[in-house]
C-alpha cells in the first residue's frame, strides 16, 4: 500500500514541474481602453523594492492621473497619452498645488509630476505615491486674482458676486510664506514673498486677503477670534482661528497636529451665522478666560478673543453664550 502511495506522490511532483509557470502579469488593467496609451518620459530614484517611488507605484500614479483626466474631460483613457512622469517630494500635504481658503499640512509627501496630453493639450498632476490622491494644477489666469478671491468669499459666507466689490488691490511684500497672516498651530518659512493685498466690501463690511504673486495661495487676514483649550484630565491641547470672510481652522496635537480647514457655509446655520454677524457689530474687542482656577488638580485653560467693529461688552450670560457657540464650531469642523 505504501508503495503506491509514494508512486501517487512521485508522479504528482512529476506533472506538477512539468506544468506551465504562470507568466508575469502586466501592471495595466487588460482593458483595451488603455491600449493605445503611451508610457514615455517616465522616472525615478534608482532606489531598492522597499522604496516608495518604486515602477508599481509609478504606475498605479498614472492610471490614477489618466482616469483623472478622463473623468475631466469625458475622455476614454485611450485617447490620453502619457508625457512625463517624475518622482517628487511635494512639500505639503496639498501635493504643492493650493487651493483658495484650503490649509495644506505641513509635511513632505513623496509623490509623482505626471504630465498627460489630450486633444493636444497638456494637463499636470500631482499625486501621492499610489495614486491614491491626484491634484489637477490648474492655471491661473493673469487678472483673474481678485475674481478667484470674490469667488471663495461668495462662497464662504453664500452670498452673491455681485454684491461683493473691490475696494483695493496692491502690491506687497510678504515677510513669510504664510503672507503675514498668523494662525496657531501653523509654522511658516521665513522668506520674503511678493504677491498681492485684496480688500473686499459687502454692506460697509470689509474683508481683506492676502494672496501670492500668482495667486496659488491666498489666506483672509480680517481675524475675528482665535480660541485656546489645554490641559484638563484629557490633557486637550487644541486652537482655532476664525476669519471675518468666514474661513476657520483648527488644530488638534493629538489627532491632528497639522490641522484641517472649514468655512462657515460648510459648519454653521443661518441662526449661527446671523449671531455671529450681530457679535461682529456690536462688540468691540473682548477677551475672556474661562480657565479652571489656579491650584485645580488637572487644570484646564481655555482662552478667547474676538474681535469685533462695535464698542460693546458681554454680560456673564452672553459670555457664556459665545464660549458655547465657539465649541459647537470647533467641534463641527473636527466631527
């Protein structure tokens, strides 16, 4: 019996080497859609298998590019031809490319340049290294800055273009990268950088912007409240900074010490915002503490300012109201 059973092994070993090996697959989908697809130009770091700009990689970035594109312009991905691809470290979680009222982390992201051409047009984009995120660079046409800068006000606050005007726009020199425009959490290069101030008006209200030469990066500079909580059992650690032209970012050092971006079309109710403006003309400057007293085991402080254009002061009931109304909004741009 044990000889036919090693006889039955014996020749499973024997048709099992004989077999054809399977060949190796192509990284392309097997989609006739990518079959005129052409894949010159491209690079990256000679670098080992455990390198993330590795040809896997590189490829999985350019199909994402090309379906990108695709989508963009209701192309088949055949009729898109590959120019370039080179690997790059972006230096921010925006792959390089900003984006109006959009804060960008502030770290290195390995990545890929990829350039397409369609309907003999070139397009760039920018993505991470799998292609998991894919930024289209767009253009930006010359004249068009203070129009960008209407539009992302428009859009802050929903109101119409139309009742937005321009009151100013002059040239500047920026002291750092952040356009002077300070906000907690958020470090900024120290290099000079030229571009453009833009003040805007809407019902004797005006909101001014700080954007670069060519108007890749703008920031609203008319602050309206910066807000601080640390320490407590939970040990917060967390910061806000709100614009006038309706902009907010914040920060979390433990989930997200980069911080991340809202505005007040996207966080707050007509009933919030039309509190928000009635604060913003009555009230003058206001600071308030709401910090636990000092000696408190685990203290917690929290810290406010807000800046308004009236000369008014809060009673103890509407501080309270305000210190409320500032944590809902925090807590909607991180939820």
């Amino acid at each position: 019996m044990k000889k036919y059973l090693w006889t039955y092994v014996l020749l499973i070993l024997i048709f099992t080497a004989c077999a054809p090996q399977p060949t190796e697959q192509g990284l392309l989908p097997n989609d006739d859609s990518y079959s005129n697809t052409s894949y010159p130009n491209t690079s990256y770091p000679n670098e080992d298998s455990s390198s993330s700009h590795s040809p896997a990689n590189l490829i999985l970035a350019q199909q994402a590019a090309i379906a990108a594109l695709s989508q963009s312009l209701n192309l088949p991905p055949g009729q898109i031809t590959l120019i370039s691809a080179e690997a790059v470290q972006w230096p921010d979680g925006c792959l390089g490319v900003q984006t109006l009222g959009v804060m960008c982390t502030q770290a290195i992201v390995p990545g890929y340049k990829i350039i397409l051409e369609a309907n003999g047009k070139q397009y760039e984009f920018h993505t991470n290294v799998d292609g998991s995120q894919v930024v289209q660079v767009e253009s930006i046409v010359a004249g068009s800055i203070e129009e960008m800068v209407i539009k992302q006000l428009a859009a802050n606050l929903e109101l119409d273009e139309s009742d937005i005007s321009i009151v100013s726009s002059s040239d500047a020199e920026f002291s750092d990268a952040c356009l002077d425009v300070a906000m907690q959490g958020v470090m900024c290069a120290q290099v000079v950088t030229p571009g453009k101030i833009i003040v805007l008006e809407v019902d004797g209200v005006q909101y001014e912007y700080h954007v670069s030469e060519d108007g890749a990066l703008v920031q609203p500079a008319t602050l309206a409240l910066t807000w601080t909580r640390e320490g407590g059992i939970a040990g917060f650690c967390d910061s806000m900074t709100v614009f006038l032209s309706g902009e907010v970012y914040g920060n979390q050092c433990r989930s997200k010490p980069n911080g991340t971006m809202g505005t007040f079309a996207d966080l707050l109710s007509s009933k919030e915002r039309d509190q928000f403006n009635a604060w913003v003309k009555e009230l003058g400057q206001v600071d308030l503490d709401a910090s636990d007293p000092e000696g408190v085991s685990d203290r917690m402080e929290v810290k406010l300012t807000f800046y308004g254009s009236g000369t008014g002061a809060l009673s103890k009931t509407d501080q309270q109201e305000l210190l409320l109304w500032v944590q809902n909004l925090y807590q909607k741009l991180f939820s």
